[in-house]
C-alpha cells in the first residue's frame, strides 16, 4: 500500500512540475517528459508488470487532462513500460548508466510514434524538420533531467523495498 501510495504521489508531482515549472523553462521551445522519466526508472527497477499499471496509469491520467483521444497515451506509456521491464530481467538493475539511455531511447521513439500518428498520417511529412526542431531537443532535455533526478527515484524504490522486507519478516 505504501509503494502504491509514493508511486501516486510520484506520478503527480512530476505532472505538476512538467505542467507548471518546466513550461516556463524550456529548453528550444521544448519541456521534458518527466512522466517518462517516472515510468522508465520504475519499470526498469520493478519489472514489466509494474511498469505497464505505471505506464497505463500515468499516460491516462495525461490523456484525461489533455489528450483528445483517451487512451493513446496510456497505451504508449503502457508499451514503454513493458519493453523497459524486459530490461530489468537482463540488466543489473541497480545499474545508472543503462536507464538512463533507456530514457533517451524511450523518449525518441515515443515522439516518433506520436509523429507518425498525428502528423504524417495526415500527410504531413516534414520528418527531418520535426526530429532536429522537437524530437531532439526533448530528448536531450529529458535525458539531462534524467541524470538528476534517477537516483532520488532509486533511493525511494530502495527504501520502499526495504520497508517491504521488515514488513515481511513481522
């Protein structure tokens, strides 16, 4: 109950943080997927199953307050969940270097995929121009806030599992 409860208030922190002040200090027009981040850093310290309830609920709570299609988010952020879980069956997981290029990775490629679907689809095909004018620079941003905030999310992960552990031996 109490991982439940940090994961929650996690999630809404980063949302409120990339809604307010991240908006006001962006980087090339751009503001990073702190969400992402959260999703990423969980999934690849707790596995896929985790990840995709993380995912699921993290991308509908961002298609609840401003997608116009319910659902899109949550099923990316779902799969990103799954695909970085797998991760943590293969990686050490308390590795710092691999979630965080699993962040840049994640971040490029959900873009990407958003692009696909609500661009070029439409015949918009001006790929070169939205990969160097958005994709990249919030990658870069994201990765770079990434590498500070990983490790306070790892500290609590490592604290919850241990409050876990005593839990279990009572």
């Amino acid at each position: 109950m109490k991982r439940i409860l940090m994961t929650a208030i996690t999630i809404l922190l980063c949302l409120l943080l990339q809604t307010t002040i991240f908006q006001k200090i962006a980087f090339a027009g751009e503001v990073p997927n702190l969400i992402l981040i959260v999703v990423v850093a969980f999934a690849y310290m707790r596995g896929c199953r985790e990840g995709m309830y993380i995912g699921f609920a993290s991308g509908l709570l961002i298609d609840l307050m401003y997608g116009d299609l319910v659902g899109m988010n949550a099923c990316f952020y779902l799969l990103v969940g799954y695909f970085v879980g797998v991760a943590n069956e293969i990686y050490y997981s308390d590795e710092l270097s691999v979630p965080i290029i699993l962040v840049g990775i994640s971040d490029f490629l959900f873009n990407f995929v958003f692009y696909i679907i609500n661009f070029m689809l439409r015949g918009r095909i001006a790929v070169a121009t939205y990969v160097l004018d958005t994709i990249l620079p919030e990658t870069v941003y994201t990765v770079l806030l990434a590498c500070i905030i990983y490790k306070p999310l790892h500290s609590l992960n490592y604290r919850l599992e241990q409050a876990e552990d005593t839990e279990e031996v009572l």
